[in-house]
C-alpha cells in the first residue's frame, strides 16, 4: 500500500483525509500494525486507484491463478470487527471480481453493530450456518444455499444468528462505469 501510495506521489494525509481515516490509522495499516474493515480498504483502494485485492494480498495479476488451499492467507481481520476474510484470487482487470470468503464472527463474540458501505456492488452465498443481512434500514435472514446481491454502497452488515458464526463467499464486482 505504501508502495502505491509513494508512487502516486501522494501523502498519508492526503490518502487518509480521502478515505475518510485518521493519518495515524493509515500508518498502522500501512506498517501491518492494524487490521482494518473491508469497507475501509476498499476507500483506500478508491483514492489510490488500484484493486481491492492489491491491498488484501502482495500478488501480481495474472491470466490464470491457481490457489490450493492449503496455500491460501490465513484468515485476515478481527473477530471484534465482526469478521474475518479469506481473497480466493486476485481481482481481474478485465472481470472487476473479487471472490472471497467472509467468516462471520460467532454472535457472542460479535462486537459490530455499525454498518459497511463500500464502491463495489456485492453478491454473497451463504455457504455454512445463517447470517441476519442488516440492508438499507432493513433485516433478511440467510441461511445455508441462500444469496442475494446487492448495491455495497447502501449501509449493509452480516449479523451472526448464533454462536456458531457463518462462512459467506463473497463476490465484490466493480460496478460497470
């Protein structure tokens, strides 16, 4: 991120007043001092004009990426975030999709109650136990082999049902200029 940010010429100010974060967060994300929200990485992404996953993995883009999983990232992010996230591949140039699996933080050691917003659009499927979507205002229990899609700009949360969490793929696809 670092890296981006300096080739761009721009400062930790400058990306952080855009993204909406404090100087002093950039700077313990930038160093591997602090986890950060899906949401937040995606408007760093934004102001500094690369793909989501640039920022989730250090991978060159390539035609064709195979990924075991026993070489998958261990999971990224906090449980008192509210979940924790596996990027499956990097995202395309030509295809502006992101695939990943969201580990929905078990309900008694859920700590989120504040909704996410983000640029990209995003589909999800429900893959192991059941989800509350918080969208727009309103509450849609999911349960296993459930999906919806929906816009990542209205404020949205995966609320855990139970103290068993849940395991969510996640497409986030750049909407179409």
């Amino acid at each position: 991120m670092k890296e981006i940010r300096l080739r761009k010429k721009l400062t930790q100010q400058q990306v952080a007043d855009a993204s909406g974060i404090s100087k002093s967060m950039l700077s313990k994300i930038e160093n591997g001092q602090s986890a950060s929200a899906i949401a937040t990485l995606s408007k760093i992404s934004e102001t500094l004009e690369v793909p989501l996953a640039w920022l989730l993995e250090e991978r060159v883009e390539q035609d064709l990426v195979l990924l075991p999983k026993e070489r998958r990232t261990a999971k990224i992010g906090d449980e008192n975030m509210g979940y924790s996230y596996e990027l499956l591949a990097n995202r395309s140039s030509l295809t502006g999709i992101e695939p990943t699996i969201v580990h929905v933080t078990p309900k008694n050691l859920n700590m989120r109650e504040e909704s996410y917003t983000h640029s990209q659009d995003e589909f999800i499927y429900i893959l192991e136990g059941s989800i509350y979507l918080a969208y727009d205002g309103k509450k849609y229990l999911l349960e296993k082999g459930d999906s919806a899609c929906f816009q990542g700009s209205k404020p949205h949360l995966f609320i855990p049902v139970d103290n068993k969490g849940a395991q969510v793929l996640t497409f986030f696809i750049d909407s179409p200029l």
